[in-house]
C-alpha cells in the first residue's frame, strides 16, 4: 500500500551526527549537531523528552521506551506522544524523523489539532507544514468559537495539505452523533477548510434515515454560521397561487456585499424572478430588491415590485436618505406577497413611499430637503383615499442656549399637490424660547412661542386661488418633582421613584376652517401626547387650549445596575375652555372638560415574565376607549407563550377592533413541539391570522409542519402551508416557515439551535 512504502522510504532516511542523551532531572532528550556519539539501542529513557527541532519550538517525545540513533531518527514505543504547541500525535509507536520534522505513527494513531481530533491506525505527519496521510481516518470536529456545530467525518483515506486545509476521498460526513445518525452525506472526494469553515464535496449524496434525498455532481456546505457563495436549500410548498418552489441562489460578494437570485415557480402564476442586493461601504448602506412575473397565467399581466432603501454619508455635513418602493397593480401583494421581502402586509401596508431625503447639519443649523409622495394600494371593497405629495419640503431649523435658555427657531416650505384635491404651497415658521430649571429635587419648565403659517392656494374648479394665513402665540410651563425611596425587593436593594408631574398650555382660539388640511390628522391619544402642545400631528390644525395636565409615574430601579423593573403611570388633562377646533369627519369633538384618563403598567416580573397593562377609560361616557393586555412567558429557550388582550372603539373612520390574541411554543413529548398564534376579532367576528403547526427535533435535524392564514383584505383570506426538513449544518428542504414563526410567535427559538 502506498502509506506502507511511504513507511519504508522515510525509514532509509539519513542526516547528520547527532547525541542523544538521557537526564532525569532535566527529563529531557535534545538532538544537537556535535561529534559522533549516541544512545545504545534498547536503552530505557525518561518519560517526557523535548526535542531541539529546526523550527522555534521544540518537539516533546513521550513513550514507555524511547531509542536514539546517530542518523537522524528517534523511536518511542508504547503509549507514545509527540507534542507541539496546538498538536499531540499519539501512538502505539512513533517513528520522528528529526531533520524534517516528521512523525511516522503506526497503531491507534490520534491526531489532536487545535480541537480537531483524528484517529486511524497508521499515519504520517510533518509537524514543521502540517501536512500528512492518515489510513482511514476518522475526524471529529467539535463544536467551538469558529465552529457553530460538531459533525464528524470518516475516509479511506486522508491527505493533510496543512494546518487548516484537508483532502479526503471516500467520505462519509454528517453532524449527527455516531450512535445516532440519521442523516449522512457521501461523496468520492471532499476538502474541508477550517480557515473558512467552509467544504467542498463532489459526486456527493444526502441520506436521510436510509433513503436518498439529495445528489449533487457538486456541494459546498457551511461548517459553520458565516456567508458562502452557492445555491441555498430550496423552498417549496402549497398556497393560493397553487404548488410552489423557489430555488435561491447565493452570491458573498464581499464582507460588505451580497447579492441573492431567487427563482419562483407558482404552479398556478408562472416563474417570478426576484433578486435582493445588500452592501455596507462606510459612508453609504442600502438594499434594492426587484421582483418580476412575465404574463401571470391568472390576470394576463406582467407584474412587478422594486424596492431601493438608502442610507449616504455624502460627506461635509451632507447626508442622503433613500425609500422608494414600486408596485405594477393593487393585488400585487394580496396575490402574490414578496419572495425578497417576507410577510409583507397588504392590508396594513397600502402606502408605497417614494421618499427622498437631503440633509445638511450646518454650525447650528439643520437644513433639509426632501420629497415624498405614496404609491396607493388600492383594495376595491374598501378603497382608500391618495396622499398629499411633497414636492419639495425645505426645512431649515436653528437651535443654540441663548444665556441659560434654549432657543429654536423652525422654518418649513412646502408645496403640496395632489390629483383632485386642493393645491398649495405652505410655509410655517415657528420661533420658540424655553427656560429650563433643574432643582434637582424637581424641575420646571416655561416656554413660549408663536406659530406663524401661510399658505399660497392655487385655483381649484371655478375657487379662486387664495392667500390665508394664520399667527397663534402659544405659551407653556412644565413641571415635576422626584421622590425616591430605598426597599428591598426579592432579597435585593431597589429604588423607588415617585414623580408627580404638571404641564399648562394656553393657545388663544382661531377660526381655521377656511385653511386646508394637506397633512394634518388628530394625534393618537397616550400617555406621551399628555405633554405635547398641540392635539393634532401637522400644522394645518393648531388646537385652542387652556389646559393643565396632571400626571404621575413610579418606576422600581435596581440600585446596583441602574435596570428598570417596573413602571406605572396615570395621566388626565384638564381643560378649562371648550373645544371649537377639529377635524371634521375624524373627530369628535370633546364635550366635557377633562380628557380620558391614561393609566398603565409595564415590566418584568421575573427572568421568565414580563406584562404590561395600558387603559384608554372615557369618564363622560363611563366605557373604556383603549385597552391592551399583554402577558409573555418564556421560561426557557424553545418555550414560550404569549397572551394579548386589545380594545379600540370605534371611531370615525375606523371600525371597532376587540382582538384575542394568543401564541405559543411549547414541548409536547418525545421531541416534538406545538407551535401556533390565534387572532381573532370578537367584534367583527374574523379571524385576523391563524398559525398552527408542530416541530420535531431529533439533536442533527428537525421537522417542521405550519398552516398559516391570514386576511390580507376585506375580501381575501391568504393561506399557505410550510413544511420543512432541516439536516443540521447542511441543508433545509422545503417551504420555509422560520420567518413566519419568528413574526408571529415572541420569543420562538428553532429548538435545534440548543438541543
């Protein structure tokens, strides 16, 4: 046999005169190039011996006998070892060949690199380059920082090209354990690279408990988690658009960029063809997604999807923000979804930006120009109205301490257009001065400032183009106090906080309804919006008041660390002056003279539980406006449950929404866990998305079976079933539901990423 021959050639190896001598104190056996002498054959050596090699570090020689000859060779037998830093060889007996720094092992040879470890019954191996050969070897390769799984290999025969590189034919490879492999792959010939963890097989095939799945003439494989270049597991499965499968292809372009090709074949549609392109450069960051069906066998169309979101540091100051996105129809989502983009939200996603964002920070100044207008997707049972355009926004904001106070001084330019409504352009400005005071016990508060708009309105059927403006002074105090205690809670030192706060606004009325409203709409009520001036999100509306604002919070700290535990607060506002401006058609005007009362509680109750609790509750009507209850337990990774509670009563626009919702995963028994997310709407009685499903884990693969249904309209339910085998370490086969699982499940973990 070939290592057989190898033997005897290295055996008729010859080199210079060396000694060889014993030292029990010193324990050690050191070659040296000195006149003719050495160690009679058959003597008896220390058990640990460095030998002076001709690298740096010297080699250690460990056996029951040790033989030393003048020509170059020494020869340990029984329990022998040859030791570098990062390598052991181990051996029956070991031949070391000095000069070159080779070890000829033959019997129960075990090679330890780094944590790789290699056995088989005779090898050689040179401890200066790391190259070698090993009769049918057996490698295993733990699970460390550079590897993210163990798996094992086995060879008839194993070629060491060097530290990091090895070549192997007739392999066997898998992740699976060896009193339990399940799965295995075969190829004639694999290399294994440990610098990029990366491997490479040919004529290879992938067994699954004992039935062929997979061949390949060719297969590169991940040894651990990092990017590699090559096709990704397919995906295939059954939904509306009838069987389908998707075969991705992936490019690792570069540390900083990929590319991924994604063909979808839709039984009932065509082949779609969709690419995602990612890159990260220092002073730049975006992603562009397109997405194309040549003549959709259902609508007889060509249909399409692009997406471009971009991030530029242009340089001095300058900065260049990109999100543009574009659809061909309405339906494109609700029929077809995004192969690029996953779970994408028709129903609550009907806007498709194309915005366009300049910037410019300037000494005090922040200057910004921008663009946005809104593809609409339209669904025809429930259409919707087009939003205004910007075309352009120039923003220009000022800001500095002007002797203890905080000056801003806010400039917008707008012009808006839009295909039916009223066109204009709007220009606001609004300089303001605060005065903030820390007492440190306290703080307090005063601003003022005066809010200035016009508007230049063109002529819309037979109005007449217009010019309104508008000047309102606005003036308010904020103030709060802190109290603290000290307290032990589950046996550690806490904190608690008490900080009751008061805010007053005054706002002198204005008629505004002859000014229009180009992006303008009623602040959603919370907790936050207690403290702001203004009731409403834009400046087309600027809400009369006399108010006063009175709230308190507590928050439990842990002294040491600084984490908050828990926070509650409780919140009204209390006007002193009816209600005269609104939003027709979007709000009911307040009738009373105090607002909702806000009340909530957030926090972890342990490692394992977090809750939170907030309440929306109308005093006049005596009926809770809001409410959200939210419970999430995760006791360990692959166990999780999460309960939801939400009210929101109708108002105008909106139907009444009162929605369960409930998700977990739990182990059921024998390595099988239940997955699954129930929403449903009691008070429209729909069910908003169902998910259930079950995962097997078997240590080296897992199995998993999902059913997802979704309404994506007020007409159309979407339902798709993902069934997926996953081998370890090697590939996914299937329709992949982990992203599905991931957004409906808080706290889902694949549960063999710790089994």
């Amino acid at each position: 046999m070939r290592i057989t021959r190898l033997f005897a050639f290295w055996l008729a190896l010859t080199s210079s005169p060396w000694i060889a001598y014993a030292d029990e104190d010193a324990s050690a056996i050191t070659s040296t190039a000195v006149p003719s002498a050495r160690l009679e054959a058959g003597s008896t050596a220390s058990s640990s011996h460095p030998v002076q090699s001709s690298t740096e570090q010297p080699t250690e020689i460990h056996a029951t006998r040790i033989d030393g000859f003048m020509n170059g060779w020494v020869n340990a037998v029984g329990n022998a070892e040859a030791r570098k830093p990062n390598l052991m060889i181990q051996a029956d007996e070991i031949r070391y060949l000095v000069p070159d720094e080779r070890c000829i092992a033959q019997g129960n040879v075990v090679i330890k690199r780094g944590t790789e470890v290699i056995t088989g019954p005779q090898a050689e191996y040179n401890l200066k380059d790391h190259s070698g050969l090993m009769e049918s070897p057996q490698l295993t390769m733990p699970k460390g920082p550079d590897r993210a799984r163990p798996s094992r290999a086995s060879a008839a025969l194993g070629v060491f090209l060097d530290e990091l590189h090895s070549h192997l034919n007739q392999v066997h490879y898998s992740t699976c354990s060896a009193d339990q492999e399940d799965w295995y792959l075969t190829s004639n010939e694999m290399d294994l690279n440990s610098a990029t963890q990366i491997g490479d097989a040919s004529s290879a095939s992938i067994v699954f408990k004992g039935v062929p799945l997979v061949y390949s003439p060719f297969i590169t494989f991940p040894m651990n988690d990092h990017r590699k270049s090559g096709f990704l597991a397919p995906d295939f499965g059954a939904s509306n658009n009838g069987f389908e499968t998707t075969i991705p292809y992936y490019f690792n372009i570069a540390p900083n960029m990929d590319d991924t090709l994604i063909p979808r074949y839709m039984s009932n549609r065509g082949l779609m063809l969709a690419n995602e392109f990612r890159y990260l450069e220092p002073n730049f960051s975006g992603k562009f997604v397109a997405e194309h069906l040549d003549h959709d066998r259902l609508t007889g169309t060509n249909r399409h999807f692009a997406s471009l979101q971009q991030v530029t540091n242009l340089g001095n100051g300058f900065g260049l923000t990109i999100n543009a996105q574009e659809a061909s129809d309405n339906d494109y989502f609700r029929d077809l979804g995004s192969t690029a983009i996953p779970n994408v939200n028709a129903a609550a996603n009907p806007y498709l930006p194309r915005d366009f964002l300049l910037t410019k920070q300037w000494d005090l100044w922040s200057l910004n120009l921008h663009t946005l207008s809104f593809q609409t997707l339209n669904d025809p049972k429930a259409p919707i109205g087009d939003q205004y355009r910007m075309r352009p926004q120039f923003v220009a904001n000022y800001s500095r301490d002007l002797m203890g106070m905080d000056f801003d001084f806010n400039n917008e330019y707008t012009d808006f257009r839009h295909p039916t409504s009223q066109n204009g352009q709007r220009y606001v400005s609004v300089p303001s001065l605060r005065l903030p005071v820390n007492l440190g016990w306290g703080f307090v508060a005063p601003k003022v400032s005066l809010h200035y708009t016009n508007y230049n309105l063109e002529p819309l059927g037979t109005t007449a183009g217009s010019n309104l403006s508008r000047t309102l002074p606005i003036s308010s105090i904020d103030s709060g106090l802190f109290f603290d205690r000290d307290l032990i809670w589950d046996d550690k030192a806490m904190t608690q906080t008490l900080e009751p706060r008061l805010f007053y606004v005054y706002i002198p009325f204005k008629d505004q309804t002859k000014l229009p409203l180009f992006n303008t709409g009623v602040s959603d009520f919370s907790y936050s919006q207690l403290f702001s001036e203004n009731q409403f999100s834009g400046p087309d509306r600027v809400s009369e008041a006399n108010q006063i604002t009175a709230a308190i919070q507590s928050r439990l700290v842990n002294s040491s660390t600084g984490e908050e535990l828990i926070r509650g607060v409780l919140g009204q506002r209390y006007h002193f002056e009816a209600q005269q401006t609104s939003i027709s058609g979007a709000q009911v005007a307040r009738t009373s003279n105090t607002s909702d009362i806000l009340a909530g509680v957030s926090g972890r109750i342990n490692s394992r539980t977090t809750s939170s609790f907030s309440w929306d509750y109308n005093p006049t009507l005596q009926k809770t406006e809001k409410l959200g209850v939210d419970w999430r337990y995760i006791p360990e990774p692959g166990q999780a449950v999460n309960l939801g509670y939400r009210i929101n009563r109708d108002t105008p626009g909106q139907a009444d929404i009162r929605q369960i919702d409930i998700s977990a995963e739990l182990p059921i028994g024998g390595g099988w866990s239940g997955v699954g997310r129930f929403n449903y709407d009691t008070a429209q009685s729909t069910i908003v998305e169902s998910l259930f499903g079950a995962e097997y884990t078997s240590g080296c693969w897992a199995f998993r079976v999902v059913t997802d249904r979704v309404t994506v309209s007020s007409t159309q339910v979407n339902s798709v079933l993902y069934m997926q085998l996953e081998l370890t370490g090697m590939v996914r086969l299937g329709k992949n539901p982990l992203e599905a699982l991931k957004s409906n499940i808080p706290g889902y973990r694949k549960t063999n990423e710790f089994n």
